[in-house]
C-alpha cells in the first residue's frame, strides 16, 4: 500500500460505511442458512436412522419377532440393520419379500459364508419352522413376493393335460438355462445353472418369483400362479421321476453307455492280465 491516496482513504471509509449493515444482513442470511440446513440434516438423519423406527416392534407379529433375533445374530453383518444392505456387503432385502428368503435360507444358500460369485448351496443352517420366521420378519418389513400356502400341486398331479402344458412352459421358459432334462448347466463368468432334480415344490415356486442370481424373475404376468403349479407339477412328476436315463448300474447317472465304456475297460483290463500271467508261466 504505497501510494495510498487521500481520494482512495476516502473511497475506502465510505465502501465501509455503506458496506456494515449489509455485512451484518448478510451474516443474519447465513446463519439462517445454516439452520436450515442443520434442521434438514437433522430431518433426513432421524428419517433414515433404523433406531428411530426400528425399536418399535410391536408392530411386528410373534414369528416376525423370532425372526428378527435369528435376522440380527446371521444375517446383519451384510444385510444390515432392518435389512437396509451394507455397501459392498449384502444386498437391501426391502421387498424381496418372504418367498426369496424361503429361498435363500431354505436351500442353505444364507447366510453365505463369504463373497463369491454364486452363493453356494449348504446344508440349511435353519430349521424350516425358523426359516419361515426369518421370511416373516423380512415380508413384514419391506412386502414383496410370497409363496401361496398349501399343496402346490394337488390336483395337477393327475391330470395328464396340466402336465403337459407345465412341459411346454418348461421347454420354452427354463430349458435354455436348466437344459431339457434339468440337468442344469454353466452360464458366464464361473456362474452355473443347478439341476433341478432335488429341489422342492415350494423352492421352485420361490425362485420363479425372487428370480435368484442371472435367473429372471417370473413375476405373476409373466407367468401366472396356475402356470407355476403346471411347471412345478412337470419338474417333480416328471424329470425328477425320469432323471434315471437307464442302465442297471446307473453309473454318474450317465445311462447305458457310460456302463458299456466300463465292462468294455473292466474287460480289457482282465485281458490284459491274463495274458500277462500266461506270458510269466511259459
Ligand atoms: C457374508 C455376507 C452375508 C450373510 C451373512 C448373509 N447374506 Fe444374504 N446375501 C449376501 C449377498 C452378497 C447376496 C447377493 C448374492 C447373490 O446374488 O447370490 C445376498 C442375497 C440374499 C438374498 C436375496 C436377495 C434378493 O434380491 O432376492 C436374501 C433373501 C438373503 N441374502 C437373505 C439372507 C438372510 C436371511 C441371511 C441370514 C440368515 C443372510 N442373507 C446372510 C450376503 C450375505
Ligand atoms: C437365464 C437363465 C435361467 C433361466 C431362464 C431360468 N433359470 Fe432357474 N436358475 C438360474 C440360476 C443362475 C440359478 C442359480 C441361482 C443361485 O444359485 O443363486 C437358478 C436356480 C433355480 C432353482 C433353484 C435350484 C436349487 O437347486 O436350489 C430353481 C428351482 C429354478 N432355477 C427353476 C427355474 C424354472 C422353473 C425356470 C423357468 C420358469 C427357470 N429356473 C429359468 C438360471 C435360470
């Protein structure tokens, strides 16, 4: 500041004068401002935080209590609190609805032991009674698809035409994935297609409707719940009833010929020895 003028001195002391009260406006404005924004930041916290709706459990029925403390010990850790999804984790599972924790939980797919690819298939870790409570607890939380009660294939089983509408409806929806005779098969990127021939009713119905990992998700319009129970009907009367494709032996399921290829190498093999010994004795 060198050449700090007279003319300039007085310029500076007017901007001053003229500038204090709307200085002072201004720092009203933003304190305003910013308790606005602490009370929306506040309002979207409080909204969002499980706590502030979470404890409330008496909404919950009895089994959807159950289900929740089996829901808080295993499942948590990756589901989150009020099964809101943890980052990089596990999924929400708000809306997925009972049917695809029937699935999941039922076929010991959950709790996944660590992150792969494909959840693999375990041995339940639930029993059926403490499946269906966790399903409850998640389908009381968020809705979503449930599997109906009661026999899914009475009165189908019987009937020679549902069978062969569920074989059409399999041949055109399923068999690009699962094959022709549910054999199941491998899709991209180390991900696989399971057989089909020991899963039950009430599984198959489960995944139709939560569409698990790359299979769709054959919601009512696409395919309807009479639809479902044809399909269902087809999978277990059928080709869990013929995935014995022949032979006596039945060796790796792989009918006759795998059996013939075995006596032909089980014969060659004594062959072999025998002349073998006959060679040694003369
Ligand atoms: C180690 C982490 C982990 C644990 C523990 C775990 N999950 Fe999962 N869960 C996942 C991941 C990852 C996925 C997505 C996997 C996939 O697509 O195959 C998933 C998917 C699911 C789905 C399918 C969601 C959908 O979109 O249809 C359900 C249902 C589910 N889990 C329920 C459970 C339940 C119930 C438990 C406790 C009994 C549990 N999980 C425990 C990681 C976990
Ligand atoms: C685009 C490929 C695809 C199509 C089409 C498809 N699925 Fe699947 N399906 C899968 C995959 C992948 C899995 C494995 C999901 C997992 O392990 O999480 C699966 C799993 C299943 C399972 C669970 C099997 C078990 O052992 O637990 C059943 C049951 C099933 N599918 C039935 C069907 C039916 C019925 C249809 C036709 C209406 C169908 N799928 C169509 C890909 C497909």
């Amino acid at each position: 500041m060198t050449s700090d003028t007279p003319a300039r001195r007085r310029a500076r002391v007017f901007s001053r004068r003229r500038g204090a009260p709307s200085r002072a406006r201004r720092r009203v404005g933003a304190a305003v401002r910013m308790l606005a924004a602490l009370a929306l930041a506040g309002g979207v916290y409080t909204a969002f935080t499980p706590g502030a709706f979470a404890e409330d459990n008496t909404q919950l029925s009895t089994a959807a209590q159950q289900g929740k403390q089996l829901f808080d010990n295993s499942c948590i850790s990756c589901h989150g609190r009020e099964a809101q999804g943890v980052q990089d984790r596990g999924p929400s599972l708000i809306g997925v609805g009972s049917a695809s924790v029937e699935f999941q939980v039922g076929t010991g797919r959950m709790p996944m032991a660590r992150q792969e690819a494909q959840a693999e298939e375990k041995t339940p870790q639930f029993t059926p009674d403490e499946t269906k409570q966790i399903a409850q607890y998640v389908q009381e939380l968020g809705g979503g698809p449930q599997v109906p009660a009661g026999s899914l294939t009475e009165n189908l089983k019987e009937n020679p035409e549902a069978l062969a509408r569920g074989g059409e409806l399999f041949r055109v929806n399923c068999t690009s994935c699962h094959s022709f005779t549910g054999a199941g098969g491998a899709l991209s990127s180390g991900k696989f297609a399971p057989a089909l021939h020991d899963v039950t009713a009430e599984h198959i119905y489960a995944a139709m409707l939560s569409g698990p990992q790359n299979m769709p998700v054959f919601g009512d319009n696409q395919l309807s719940p009479d639809e479902k129970r044809e399909i269902i009907t087809y999978i277990t009367q059928q080709l869990q009833q013929d995935k014995d494709p022949g032979g006596i032996f039945n060796l790796g399921g792989y009918g006759p010929a795998t059996e013939g290829l075995a006596i032909f190498l089980v014969g060659i093999t004594i062959l072999v020895f025998t002349s073998l010994w006959i060679a040694g004795k003369s």
